[in-house]
C-alpha cells in the first residue's frame, strides 16, 4: 500500500502537520516524493508510525523515541512486547480503581458494607506495583523475595491513620534532609535528625533492620539512578549527602 500524507493522517488519526514534524526532525521520513512534491508512505513507515504513537502514549520524549527506533538493536517484536506489558499494568491499575469505586458506591446506597480498609486497598496496590515496576528487581536481587514480599504486605496491611503517620513522616523527614543539606555539614545536629528520622520511615517498611542493610541502602541512593533522581529533587546533592550522614549516624 501506498500512502499519501492526508490518506495516512486520516488512517492514523494524526494530524499532516505533526507528520511533516516527525519528517522535519528526522523522526519518520516519508518513502518518496512525488513530482509534484507529494509525499507517499509505505507499509514500512506505517508500522513505524505506529510505534511512534505507542511510545508517546507512554508520555515519552520524540528524541528518545527516535534513539530507540534508529537504535541498531532495535526489535519491533521485543518493543510490542514491552509496550503490552504496560498496557497491561495500566489495564490492572485502571480495574482496581474501577472496582473500588463500584463497591464505594454500593456502600454509599447500603447495599454492602465496606470497611476502611478496603477502601483504600486500590491506592495502596497501586503503589506497591508502582514500586515493583520501578525497583523490584533491584531490591530482590538485593535483599531477597520474602524481604520484599513482606514489606509489600505492610502497606497494604497499613490502616489509614498508618498510612497518614506514614506520609507526615515522609514529608517531614524530606523536609528535614533539604535543610540539612542546605546546611552542608553530614554531621550536624539536622542531619544525624534527618537519619533517624529516615531509619524511623524504614521500619514502616522492613519487618528486620540491621545497621549494614541500612546504609547499604543508602548507598544505593547514590548508585542508582532512579533513586537518585528522587532525592535530587529534595536537594542537589541530597543522596550523596544522605550516605555521608549515614555513615556517622551508623557508626
């Protein structure tokens, strides 16, 4: 099949203006030209449109899209398979979601009671899930699988007046860190404040605790990424000010 820019618009549902963008950044080119200056896709284009849309329905960036698809590596049936596995956690997000509504509604009309609990069981999933897709294999590998398992069952475990202490404590512990870090000494009396407050959180979490698991974990803060990205947001520097802190705080 060949494809003009209006007839592929109207197929995908896109506009012809942000195709002649996708073609203007190098992003998807067109198969030919006409003489008359019309531009004509193929099949090939049309698959990778399609991926494209895929990737930006993931709220993923056009210059990380087009790394990925002009990558040497690049394999169209891996990135399907990719793109499955989210949809389906974002299906298993939304039916959580749906259900808890539904039973908030019929507890609403009496037909059905519904206990704290439940009613905050959906977000508290969510969470956990989120944490998994993001760290988990990270953490198990790490700690192992009954760790994790068991702190995933405190939270959902968590009544809500926890669950409250719990985001008061993070608040307070981040607020705590920034501060800290803006003083610039690991050994200061906001600071080793801050530690305690951090190993306070984690006991919300772990079912164990020892010193070396603990600053192993913040360790980790500093190696990866992810987690580093979290705490430069409390404050530049802040992982690696927080591994510091730790170290004395430990000793």
């Amino acid at each position: 099949m060949k494809y003009s820019i209006s007839q592929l618009s109207k197929l995908a549902g896109v506009s012809s203006r942000t195709l002649r963008y996708y073609e203007e950044i190098g992003l998807l080119l067109p198969r030919e030209k006409g003489d008359n200056g019309y531009r004509y896709y193929n099949t090939h284009q049309v698959d990778k449109l399609q991926q494209i849309m895929f990737y930006r329905s993931f709220d993923m960036e056009l210059d990380d899209i087009k790394n990925i698809l002009d990558s040497e590596n690049f394999d169209p049936i891996k990135a399907l398979e990719s793109h499955l596995v989210k949809l389906e956690n974002q299906k298993a997000k939304i039916n959580r979601l749906i259900d808890n509504v539904n039973k908030t509604i019929m507890s609403l009309k009496g037909e059905t009671t519904m206990s704290d609990k439940e009613k905050f069981a959906a977000f508290k999933q969510n969470i956990v899930n989120e944490n998994e897709k993001k760290y988990g294999a990270e953490i198990r590998k790490k700690y192992g699988d009954k760790t994790v398992d068991e702190a995933n069952s405190k939270i959902l475990d968590m009544s809500q007046e926890s669950w409250n202490s719990l985001e008061e404590l993070n608040e307070l512990l981040n607020n705590t860190l920034k501060v800290a870090v803006e003083e610039g000494n690991p050994a200061s009396e906001t600071a080793q404040k801050a530690c305690a407050l951090h190993k306070e959180w984690l006991g919300h979490y772990w079912s164990f605790y020892n010193k070396e698991a603990h600053l192993n974990l913040c360790l980790m803060y500093t190696q990866d990424e992810r987690f580093k990205e979290y705490y430069e947001k409390i404050a530049p520097g802040c992982a690696d000010f927080l591994y510091e802190a730790m170290k004395i705080y430990l000793a």
